[in-house]
C-alpha cells in the first residue's frame, strides 16, 4: 500500500524499500497587500471624474456660456461709451498717428471736434428742454382737451343729449385707466423676465463676437484648424511678429488696429488682404517672417503669400484656406476639349490656375522660354503643355532637343523637324549643331526683305544643363559647353536669344538646379519669360527669376518639394500678373503621356505630315535628290521654301547656303522640276520619287553592262 508523507521542514532521504512516496513543500504566506484607505479610493475616483473628457468639455462649455454674459456686456458698455462720448475718434486718431499717417490723423481729429461741437449744443440745450417741454405740455392738454369738447358737442348736437358732450372725454379717460390695469398685470412679470431677456441678448452678442478666452472654446476652435480669416486675427498675428515698431503700434491703436488693414477679399481658395505697415516697420521685415506670420495665421508656410503691391509700405497677403493647396486642380482644357486649336501669334496657352483659382493663361508670341527647378518637380510637363498646345496651330515649327533621353518628348516624332533625344555627349553635340542650324536660320530671315513674315521657329532643348556642361571639344579645340565667348551651345542661344524674336526664332529651355555653370547669366536673363518650380535656396530663385522678381515677393525656394510638383512662379510680361506683383503663382495642369500623345495625334492630322530627324549627320558626301526625298515626308507637295528650311536643318553645312536656284537646277537635272501649285511654286513628291527611281534604275542597268 501506498503511503503519502507530508514534510513541513526538512525533506529525508526517498526511502531505499521502493515505496511510493508523495512530498509537499509548504511556502509561508505572503504578507497580506494592506487595504487601500478610503480617503485614497475616493481621491482617485474623484480625480477620474474630473480629468474625464465629458467632465472637461462640460466644464468649459459652461464657463465659455458665462463668460459670453461677461464678454457681451463690455461689448455692449463700450458700444454705449463710445456712441456718448468721442473715445471711438479718439481711437482711431491715435491709430493713424501710430501708423504715421498724418493726413487721416488730421481728418479724425476734425471729425472729433465737429463731435464734440454737437454735444455741447445738445447740452446746451438741455438748459431751456424742461421749460419748453412744460409748455409743449399745456399747450398740448389744453388742444386735446379742446378737441375732445368739440367732439362732444356735435355728438350731443347730432344725438339731441346734452350728456354727450363729456362722452370723448370719458372715453379717454377709461382709456387711460385700461392701460394703467394692464401695466400693473404685466409689471411684475416684466420684472422678473426684463433681467432675462436682457441677460439673453448680451450672451448673444458675446456668443457672437466669441469673448470668451481661448481655453474656454471647443476643440475645434482651440486648434485653429480652418479658422477664418478676421480682421482682429490679421491683427493679433502681425502684433506677434516679434516686430517691436509694429507691437508697439498696434498697442498704441488698440481696438483701432484693424485700421491698419483694407478689405478682407475672397481670393480663389482663400482670402486676400492689403495691410498698410506702421511708420517704422518696411515691407522686407514682414517678408523675412512668413513662416511665423503663417503660424499666427494657424496656417502653413506654403498657405500664405506676402507680395509687395504698388501702395508704399504696404504688403498684399493671400492667404489659403486650410488645406485648399493640397487639392489636386482640374485637367487641362486641351484634354478634355478635342475641338481646341492654337494661335502662336494672338492666342494663350492655357497653362494652369493661378492662387485664386482663375486660369492661368500666358501668351508665347515672341518670347523666349526659361523654366528651372529642382529634380523630378514637374518641369518637364509644364514645358511640353506649352509645346502640346502651340503645337495645335500648324504653321509652328519644332526643333527639339530632349538631353534626358527617357522618352517625355517622343510623342513629337512626326511634328518636330528634328528630334534628339539622349544625354550622352553625342547627344549634347547632335543639339548643339541643331542650335547652330536654327542660327543660321534666323540669320536667313534676317537677310530678308523688310516686312517678310516667317512662320515661327521653336528651338527647344530639355535638361540644357547637360549642354553647358559638357566637356568636349570639337576639331578646332572649340568646347560645345561651357559659358565662354567660344562656347558653341552658349554662343548659339546668345545670338537667337539677341535677334532671333524679330524673325519669330524663338529659344526654350528647361534646366535643373539652375547655377552659373550649368545656367550663365546671360542665358538665363535673355529669356522673357521665367518661370520656376521648387528651388533650394534664395539665391537659385534670384538665378531662376531675377532679382526684381524676388524682391517683390517671388519665393520659389519656399515651395514644397514634391508636394508642390508642378506649382510655378513665373514672371513674365505674358501672362496677368496682379497689379504691383512682380509676379504670379501658378499650378500647372497635369498632362501624362498617354494625354500629349492623343494632343499630338490632334496636330499630326492638321498638317501635311512632317518628317522628323533624329540624327544630324556631318561630314559625308551628301546625295541631294535623296535628301530632297526624305525631307519631302509624306506631303504630295511642299513649298520650296519649305523644302530648302528641311533641308538647312537636315544639314546646315551641305544646304544652308542653298537658294532657290540650287534647289531648281537639282531637280531638272534629275528630271522633276519644281512647278506651281494655287500661284506658288512646290515640289512634288511623286516627280522626285519617279526621278530617283529612274536614276538608281539607270544605274544598275549600267552596273549590268
């Protein structure tokens, strides 16, 4: 049998005679946990109860509906002082001359006098009142007395009862005893409700001007988030700019500093306010203060604009609605409307919305184009919709240099006479030559006869940073980048950018973190209109735009790296910019490839059909009538002039001094002459194709022999 042994000390030795055995180890209790007091429990249970949310936000709605009595009646007794007495002149007069606006400081101080001449008339009256009032009194009483006498006779006349004639008069008189029973019916409640309906409308007034301390206020309004736009805020938030001229004079205004400001206006998606600064604070000071300026807003930096209008000391501040930035803006007209054309030299492009969130639309007509930012910001499509929307009027031509070489521009394969695309040094070479060739061309128009008119040239070349820095030579020890006198890419945009808009050659770039090697000066100030997305810093922004553009409150280093992305700043003389503005924020429609594919398609069917070169060759013995061919596309005829223009850009050192004549004696040496075609003369391409098939023919039959 099994016998169990319970050890409460000391475990033995298992016993050696194979019993089962069971041992158990009995642990001492553990001291017991004393018992809370109750003084402690009912601490704590209270302290839950009031840091409970539902106990706080009932707490300060009480306290906030309190302190709207209070609030409502300081309204209402300053309301009531300043209506008797000239503290509000007073006020404002001591706000002008804080601002140091002499001319409306003199202007109240004789409103406040004519005040104070009308109260002492109105005193002075007060003198004579209760004697005149004595005897408007009797002489009243006795006319009404009179009247009702009157009344009474011809009643008792008409009646033929002599007791009539006191019949008006006791009427009045029972009247009179009707109104004094029901003012002493009424009185007692309208002593007791009076108190309350008064106590009602300065809480009203108070819930209504908000008086009650910040603390006191819901959640909502204690964050700040999407508060509107006052002008006691706009106030409050430039008295904290840590500006001492401005604090102290917009103390010295008190009530009165909303003085300092004009109309609040409704702006687009936010408002805008003009805010005339106080002797001694300049414009810059509030400019370098954005960022707090808009936290005193409870706004975000990028939420708030400060440009420089043409008022003396005075800035123009717009500011966003919360979060209205962050809202993507609508496709762009030339997407969604397949009936939209172009018209290079009266039409705009429709490039985006401005702030405001009216379109932004800017006129292209003899101007040349520069547009930087930093990378992968958006420059490249907010160029190419440029080039998408001219590229709808068909007497625009394309020379195009793509030094990215990702495809962003392949969709103008068919458009553009010529298109490189790659970031090679070959690449940079093909581009440089292809500048050169539009030089030449424009040097031809310029040698026309005056009042010659020239369908317009666009020379555009992306990422052209790759071009002024790259490092090669030609043969004649020439660099192709660079900024010198000998610089062939630099050279060649210098002399579109001096003459080439008289003649309708026009130069586009678009660049990447602009500096003075990979942008020089004079490139980047020959452009008209300048245009920048994200930048780094202030001085990138002076390179982008200029140092006028900057100073009146450009701020393109202010914008948000990709949360901005395509959001300019451009300054131009072709597009509105608002009056006294240097310049305008504009946020460019988005159009993806698929999008500028459709467009371009649009413009392919409204032309004759345009061969594109992707490649310029240079140095090898040229066939005339093959190149003739190729440049002919797929157009049954071409102008001759156009032809020659295919040709220059074909091969500048082969055809660019080809006239006419040249041309001519090429094509009836092979047999297909130029002919006229509607009073001008063309070249067909069914005669060239014959000729030239005739020719190789001929030369394998002989090859034969």
């Amino acid at each position: 049998m099994s016998e169990n042994v319970v050890h409460l000390h000391k475990t033995p030795e298992p016993p050696t005679d194979g019993a089962s055995v069971t041992t158990l180890t009995v642990v001492p209790d553990a001291p017991a946990t004393p018992p809370v007091p109750l003084w402690v429990s009912s601490g704590r249970a209270v302290k839950r109860v009031v840091t409970d949310e539902r106990t706080t936000t009932a707490a300060r709605a009480v306290a906030r509906h309190s302190l709207y009595v209070w609030g409502g009646s300081r309204i209402v007794a300053r309301r009531t002082w300043d209506g008797r007495t000239g503290a509000r002149y007073e006020r404002f007069l001591r706000a002008a001359e804080a601002a140091g606006n002499m001319e409306l400081a003199g202007e109240w101080e004789e409103r406040l006098q004519h005040f104070r001449d009308a109260r002492h008339r109105r005193r002075m009256d007060l003198l004579t009142s209760p004697v005149d009032v004595a005897k408007g009194a009797l002489v009243g009483t006795g006319l009404g007395i009179g009247t009702l006498v009157a009344l009474g006779v011809a009643l008792a006349i008409a009646n033929e009862d002599f007791t009539d004639v006191v019949t008006p008069l006791m009427a009045v008189i029972k009247f009179i005893g009707l109104l004094i029973t029901i003012v002493q019916v009424v009185w007692p409640y309208a002593i007791t409700l009076g108190p309350l309906f008064a106590l009602l409308a300065v809480w009203s007034i108070g819930a209504h001007q908000k008086a009650a301390p910040q603390w006191a206020m819901p959640a909502n309004i204690r964050s700040g988030d999407g508060e509107p736009i006052t002008p006691s805020i706009v106030v409050k938030a430039l008295r904290d700019l840590g500006i001492p001229a401005m604090r102290n004079a917009i103390k010295e205004m008190g009530d009165a500093g909303a003085s300092m400001l004009g109309p609040i206006r409704i702006a687009g998606c936010g408002v805008e306010v003009d805010v005339t600064l106080p002797s001694g604070v300049s414009t810059n000071e509030v400019q370098q203060r954005r960022r707090k300026l808009a936290e005193n807003l409870t706004r975000h930096e990028h939420e708030v604009f400060i440009t420089i209008p043409q008022a003396a000391r005075t800035v123009r501040l717009w500011v966003a609605d919360s979060g209205a930035l962050d809202e993507p803006i609508g496709p762009s007209p030339l997407v969604i409307d397949d009936a939209m054309t172009a018209d290079y030299a009266k039409g705009r492009a429709p490039w985006g919305q401005d702030l405001r969130g009216d379109a932004a639309a800017i006129s292209l007509y003899q101007r040349h184009l520069l547009i930087t930012g930093l990378s992968n910001q958006g420059k490249t499509v907010a160029l190419r919709s440029l080039a998408l929307w001219l590229s709808l009027d068909k007497s625009v031509q394309f020379l195009m240099g793509d030094l990215k070489g990702v495809g962003d521009w392949a969709m103008f394969d068919g458009l553009a006479t010529t298109l490189i695309q790659g970031p090679t040094d070959e690449h940079v070479i093909q581009v440089t030559e292809m500048v050169e060739g539009a030089v030449d061309e424009m040097n031809r128009r310029l040698m026309a006869p005056p009042g010659t008119q020239f369908p317009p040239l666009i020379v555009l070349v992306d990422e052209a940073q790759v071009a002024f820095m790259c490092p090669l030579k030609d043969e004649d020890k020439r660099p192709y980048g660079g900024s010198k006198s000998n610089s062939r890419y630099f050279m060649a945009v210098r002399k579109i950018h001096n003459q080439g808009r008289a003649v309708n050659v026009l130069m586009w770039q678009g660049t990447q973190d602009p500096t003075d090697q990979n942008l020089p000066k004079l490139v980047r100030e020959g452009a008209h209109t300048r245009a920048s997305l994200a930048l780094g810093t202030e001085s990138q922004a002076r390179m982008a735009l200029g140092d006028k553009a900057v100073d009146g409150g450009a701020a393109p280093n202010l914008l948000r790296p990709g949360l901005d992305r395509g959001t300019l700043v451009v300054a131009s003389d072709g597009i509105a910019i608002p009056a006294g503005q240097a310049s305008i924020t504009v946020r460019t429609h988005y159009i993806d490839d698929d999008g500028a594919e459709a467009i371009t398609d649009r413009a392919k069917a409204m032309r004759d059909g345009v061969t594109t070169l992707h490649v310029i060759e240079r140095g090898e013995d040229r066939d005339p009538l093959a190149d003739i061919h190729g440049v002919l596309g797929d157009a049954s005829r071409v102008l001759t002039a156009d032809v020659l223009k295919r040709l220059t850009a074909l091969n500048a050192d082969a055809y660019g001094t080809w006239t006419p004549g040249d041309l001519k004696r090429v094509l009836e040496d092979a047999g297909a002459e130029p002919y006229k075609s509607d009073g001008r003369m063309v070249v067909g391409r069914d005669r060239v194709a014959r000729a030239l098939a005739n020719r190789d023919g001929d030369g394998s039959a002989s090859d034969a022999g």
